[in-house]
C-alpha cells in the first residue's frame, strides 16, 4: 500500500518541479513497501540518506533559483527558502541521531510523507501560483496578497491529506507492532549482522563526512555569493569616484594639446624672423592668457591624478590585496577611514559623516575580513536614511577590546525585526536591495573568527547604532 497518492492535487504545473515531487515520492512508497515486509538494513538507509540529500541539493537550488528569477515576493520566498533550511537540519538530524532512534526508517518514512503533504499543497503549490500570476503581468506584491486570500481552500485540503496520510502512518504503526513482537526470536541472528555492521563503521564516518561536508560546500556558495555583490557594488562606487578626476584630466590634456600647438606656432613664427607673424602668433595665442593659466591647468591635473592614486590606495588597504588571510596587527581607525574612501559613492549623497574617532593600539585581526564589516554596516547605514540624515563613526578601547561603532539616523528597527537580523537570508529590503547575508556573515566574522561581539541598539524613526567589540590580543586572548 502506497503511503503517498500522487494525484492532480499535487501537480504545480511546473514540470521540473513535479517530476522532482514524483521522484521522491516513489522513495517514500518504496520505503514504506521495505516497512511492511520487516526491518530496513542500515545499508538501505544509508542509500536512503544519500538519495535525499541529493533530492534536497538539485530541487531546492532548482526552486530558489525560478523563484529569484521572476522575482516573487520576499515574503514568500524567505519563508519558502527557509523551510528548505529546515529539511535540511532535520535530514542532518534523523542521521546523527539514527543510532538512538527504537525505528529510524519508520520516523525517516513519516517525516518525509507529512513533509512532503505539507509542502507540496502549501509552499509549492502557492510558489507555482504566484508564478503564473507574476507571468501574467501582476506585480511580485499582488501575487502574495492574492494568494493570501485564496488560501483556506488549500487549507482544506491539506488537513485532509494529512488525516488520511496520518491514519496510514496509524496502520502500517500497528504492522510493525506485530512485526516486532517476534523481535527477541531474531535476536541471535541479528548477533551476526550487527557484527558485520561494526566493520563499515569506518565508512559509515566516511559517509557522513561527504554529506556534511555538501551541506558546507552550500553554505561557502552563499558566502562566496555575498562577497561578489559586494564587490559589484563596491565596483561600480570605486569606477563613479575614478571616473570624475580622470574625466577633467583627460579634459584639461585636451586644452593643453591646444595650448601646445599655439605656443609651438608662435616659436615657429620666430624661426622665421618675420615680425607681423610673430605679432600675429602671439596675438592668436593670447600669450598673457597662456602664462596665467597653464601653471593652475597642470596643477588642477596633478590634483585629480593625486585622487585616483589616493582612491587606489585606499581599494588596496581595504582588500589586502598583499597581505595573507591570517592574523595580524592592524590599525582599526586606518581601516575605517580607507573603507569610507572605498565606498564614499554609496554615502555622499545620503549623509554627512560626522567621525569621533579615538586613540586606540593596533588590534590583532584579519584586517581585509574586518574591512568587510565595516563596509556591510556603512553601507546598511546609508540605505536606512531615506533622504538626508547623518552617520556617525566613532572607535575606542576599554577592558583590553577595542571598539568601532557605526550610528545612523535613519529609520530604525522594531524589536521583532532587531531580534531577526542575524539570521541569514532575513532582510527588510526590497527585492535585489539586499540578500539577507550581509549581517550574518558580519556576525560569523566577528563573533567566530575573532572571538568579538556585537551590541545593537536601535528606535524606530530615529536611527540604528552597531558597535563591534574586538579583543586587542587577538581571538586566542578573548
């Protein structure tokens, strides 16, 4: 009997989607069928354990990245990805903690068929929903309120499903009951089986190391996505603020191309001896006019080629570009002040930065990844302020930490939303505005790699101020 019937209730419409479901879905009944007919060999259900996780790798990436390419609402994607994140910590979970469970296949086999009821009526069903409405012209907004308040429908239906899947899950309970009780006749043989189970310890370890280590190989592709919008970002402030210098340096070359060839026929006029045309070139050449403003033309060019060495400068003090991602001893108040260089596009036209900066000793860091933090908070600051507003940066030392704080006022955060905002993927900002990384990723640098925290304070309609505590002697002295 088939724990799960895949009927036209189920289909989203998606074909890549619902040849995903199916696939598990035929996983799920085949393991059922494994239940009925007696126990399931650990080695089935670490072929079991492999299968989902490669399901979960390709059809959640699958989802997230239709979802993100036609845009539709945060509201639904955030909560939609982070279920994905929860299946994953509940796969990891049920195999850590397979040893110690009385009937593993069992819980794996009702987990997955109310997972699957669950998410398949609601999320995916609502996800495919949207979608459509979203390729017939409505906006990612109207999408989710219309769905919203189509919603109790499904509603019906899942409680349904679930009913009848629990009263399943109920039955094939009771046959394993049965089944179990001639449990201790089969003890002796099992003697043997456990025996031989010892020896694949080493590669159960094995295993378990390479499905982890997928799970990480996700999180360092999310990190590493975070960097590159970042750099893009960063990228396309650094081209604005080169772009100005080098444009009236190339302006003033061109002036003094002109001014050059007047003065080279006024030398050509002398050669020649000729005294009306040597009147006649200085005339043309207006050369009391020439003698005024060459010195101010090249000084003007200098200074504008000055900026750029500076700004180069200030890019490569940020990134550390030659120096190793290792611990050193670096100057916090030099790396606020090359980071707000580097990223002065993103603020000058939002907020005048008012700095407080105080005399504190050079903190063992990795000073690149701290340059990362305070980017991430300049730039959160600047996007809280909707029109004008002010930044506030300041630094300090107390009790063997230095600190760094970056105050804005902008709108603030209410409390719910100040508890939520080191959680990845959590973002109030619009859609392309903001992956949910940045803060998370500041916390991991921070509090993990460095052994520091962070104190958030903030109001609504007043302003957000984070300060970063780091120890002086470094993360081994925290």
């Amino acid at each position: 009997m088939d724990a799960f019937v895949w009927d036209t209730r189920f289909e989203t419409g998606i074909p890549l989607v619902d040849a995903q479901h199916k696939h598990l879905v035929e996983a799920v009944n085949m393991l059922g069928s494994e239940l009925l007919l007696g126990d399931v060999s650990e080695e089935r259900l670490q072929e079991l354990f492999r299968r989902l996780a490669e399901y979960a790798r390709h059809h959640f990436a699958d989802e997230e990245k239709m979802m993100g390419e036609l845009a539709v609402d945060p509201r639904h994607r955030d909560e939609h990805i982070g279920h994905h994140r929860q299946f994953v910590e509940q796969l990891v979970s049920l195999w850590k903690s397979r040893a110690a469970i009385d009937k593993p296949a069992e819980a794996v086999h009702g987990f997955l068929a109310a997972w699957l009821t669950v998410h398949i009526l609601g999320e995916d069903q609502a996800m495919a929903r949207q979608m459509s409405s979203l390729q017939n012209g409505l906006t990612a907004s109207a999408a989710f309120e219309a769905e919203k308040k189509a919603e109790d429908p499904g509603t019906a239906i899942l409680l349904g499903a679930l009913s009848r899947l629990y009263a399943l899950l109920s039955d094939q309970n009771r046959t394993l009951a049965k089944i179990n009780e001639s449990l201790e006749e089969r003890v002796q043989d099992r003697t043997a089986a456990l025996a031989s189970a010892n020896i694949q310890l080493a590669n159960e370890q094995k295993e378990l190391k390479e499905l982890l280590h997928k799970v990480e190989e996700a999180q360092q592709q999310l990190l590493q996505s975070e960097k590159m919008a970042a750099i893009g970002q960063l990228a396309a402030g650094v081209a604005h603020e080169i772009n100005n210098p080098v444009g009236f340096v190339n302006s003033n070359l061109g002036t003094l191309k002109s001014y050059v060839s007047q003065l080279l026929d006024i030398i050509s006029a002398y050669e020649g001896g000729n005294p009306e045309e040597i009147s006649a070139a200085r005339k043309k050449a207006d050369i009391e006019f020439l003698r005024e403003d060459l010195p101010s033309l090249v000084t003007e060019s200098q200074e504008g080629l000055n900026r750029v060495t500076k700004i180069v400068k200030n890019l490569k003090d940020f990134s550390h570009v030659d120096q190793a991602e290792a611990q050193q001893f670096a100057d916090l108040n030099a790396a606020i002040e090359s980071t707000l260089n580097v990223v002065w596009n993103e603020l000058k036209y939002k907020a005048e930065i008012v700095r407080e900066l105080g005399d504190i000793p050079q903190v063992e860091c990795i000073p690149a990844q701290i340059n990362q933090v305070i980017m991430n908070l300049l730039v959160n600051a600047a996007q809280a302020i909707e029109n004008q507003g002010k930044i506030f940066v300041r630094s300090g030392s107390e009790n063997q930490q230095a600190w760094f704080e970056i105050e804005d006022t902008g709108q603030g955060m209410s409390e719910e939303v100040r508890n939520r905002i080191f959680e990845p993927f959590f973002t109030t900002k619009p859609v392309g505005k903001g992956t949910g990384l940045g803060l998370s990723i500041s916390y991991d640098i921070i509090v993990k790699k460095h052994g520091g925290h962070m104190d958030v304070t903030s109001t609504p309609g007043q302003g957000t101020c984070f300060r970063i505590w780091l120890p002086i002697q470094g993360k081994a002295a925290a």
